[in-house]
C-alpha cells in the first residue's frame, strides 16, 4: 500500500531533525574527549584516532514536483543557499521570499518572477489571496501621468462583444500608449459577471490581444446581434394590445439592426401593412413618405378611434 505523500515528507523532516541532533552530540562528544586528552597530558598534535560518524540531511529541493515549473522559468534564477525547506502541498520546498536574487532593472526577468510568486502561491492552494503586486510587474502597467481613463460604455456581459471590442479599440488607439499599457485598460471596460470571467484568466492571455480578443468573443457569442433581413421586418406586426407608438418603436429598433435598410419610403409601407385593421384601413391611403409623417398622423388616428370619433 503506497505511503501518503504528506506522511513521508513528515517522515524525511523527522529525520533531519534527528541528523542535526546526532551530529550535534557527537560535537559536543569530541569537545569532552579533547579536554580529557588536555588534562592526562596526551599530545595535542597527536590525539588517539576517533571516528565520529557525520550523516548529511537530505539536499534542498531545486524544483520541487509540487511547483510545477514551466521550462522558461527553470533556469531565470538560481536558488539561494540556506533557505530551509518547508512542506507544502505534500512536497518540501523553499519558502519563496528570499529565494531569489533578480535584477529590478530587468523587466523580462521582474516579469517571469511576477509568474513564478503566482505559481508558488497557488501550490499553497486554490483560495490563497493574490499579493497586491501580482498580475504584471511595475515597469509593464505603469501608465503616463496625470492619466485619465477615457470612457468607455462598460461590458456587463449582455451586450454584443464585437460591439464593445470596436468601441475599446476606437478609444485606445489614438492614445499614446504601448501595447502592454493599452491592454491593461480593458479589464477597466469591464463591469458585473464580465468583471469575476476577467479576473479569472490566465496572465498569459490578458498579456496577448489576439488571445484576449479571442476569448472574450467565445466567452459571449452568444450575445451577439443576428442580422435582420427584410422579409422578418415585414412580418414584424402590432400586438393586439400594444399601442401604435409602441409598435413603430419596437418596429425601428429591430431596423435599426440591419447594415443595408431599405429606403425610408418603403419602411414607411411595411409599418402601415402591419397596423390594427382599423388603424390600417384609415392610413392605408394617405400619402405617407417619412416616419415624422406617419408617427404624426399615426398618433392622431388612434385618439381618433379610442374616442369613437372614427368608427
């Protein structure tokens, strides 16, 4: 039956406490034996032979399997020696502070040590809480100063997200920023549910556009606008219920979708066929060319009808 990985660090640390101890009797063993030597008067150059038995600990853990470490972040930096091991995650590890020796003035190096720290805090488990210098390193997210952020109509996670990259992109653009600069802004676009999907990605996707881009887009195609053809505007008929003001508002934001409308004439047609009976038999054979026409005439016809004064 296999050992709990837990149970045998438990074990190799007890053992190295035991090694210490050992060696630190046998120490102070041959600390007596060489004044017993001192005071009988044997030669000091020439003591008898005495084996004390020295028993190393066990090595510190370079890469511990509980880390994980990706390739390009093996060999960034190197391991400081004398930083005793602790148990995490079933492994025994470095603690991270400390650990390392970086250049600050190194921004590829900042950057890569910025993922390392997030890497060793989440092997410490799923809910431990990001440090406030986590995410990008100083050098990559500091913005010019006096920066104001421009508005941007916020994302809440119901809106088209084409619609909203164009708007983002539209605002950036112009600005003087770098790239890494411009892509730290987008998470501030965000509001609600888009807020907890952005704060739960990767860093390696918030870093790159294309993979950002990409992302947001799957993450809410499904709210994204359907073209509207002719033929559904022309079955777009008034409720039994609903007002004519209500309808020719219902009925124009459902144009307003479409990229190639008809003319405003023949617009003006597919709302008046798609009146109340009534109402179609009364405005059916006026002249009726724009939407300031028909919503005019329109609204008097129905107060017409509602008081009996047309029947």
């Amino acid at each position: 039956m296999a050992q709990n990985p837990i149970d045998i660090a438990d074990m190799l640390m007890s053992l190295q406490r035991s090694i210490e101890a050992l060696n630190h009797t046998v120490a102070a063993q041959a600390e007596t034996i060489a004044r017993l030597q001192h005071l009988s008067g044997a030669s000091t150059t020439h003591p008898p032979p005495v084996n004390h038995p020295v028993l190393n600990p066990p090595p510190p853990i370079k890469d511990p399997q509980g880390l994980n470490l990706p390739e390009d972040l093996r060999d960034s930096v190197q391991p400081v020696e004398g930083i005793p091991l602790q148990l995490v995650g079933g492994f025994l590890v470095q603690p991270f502070e400390g650990l390392f020796s970086v250049d600050p003035n190194d921004d590829l190096a900042m950057l890569k040590l910025a993922k390392l720290k997030k890497l060793f805090k989440n092997s410490q488990g799923i809910n431990s809480i990001p440090d406030i210098e986590d995410r990008y390193t100083e050098t990559v997210v500091r913005l010019p100063e006096r920066f104001k952020m421009p508005h941007v109509d916020r994302f809440d996670g119901s809106g088209d997200p084409m619609v909203h990259i164009c708007l983002f992109l539209n605002v950036v653009k112009p600005m003087d920023l770098t790239r890494a600069q411009k892509l730290s802004l987008f998470g501030r676009t965000l509001s609600g549910v888009a807020v907890i999907w952005y704060s739960k990605l990767e860093e390696s996707v918030k870093q790159s556009w294309e993979e950002l881009a990409k992302t947001f887009i799957t993450q809410y195609s499904y709210n994204m606008q359907i073209e509207i053809t002719t033929g559904e505007l022309e079955a777009t008929r008034q409720e039994p219920n609903e007002s004519f003001v209500a309808f020719i508002t219902r009925w124009r934001a459902k144009a307003a979708m479409m990229t190639n409308r008809p003319l405003e004439k023949d617009q003006v047609r597919m709302v008046v066929r798609n009146l109340h009976r009534k109402m179609l038999q009364k405005m059916i054979v006026l002249p009726l060319f724009n939407f300031k026409d028909l919503y005019e005439i329109g609204v008097q016809v129905e107060d017409a009808i509602k008081q009996g004064i047309i029947v």
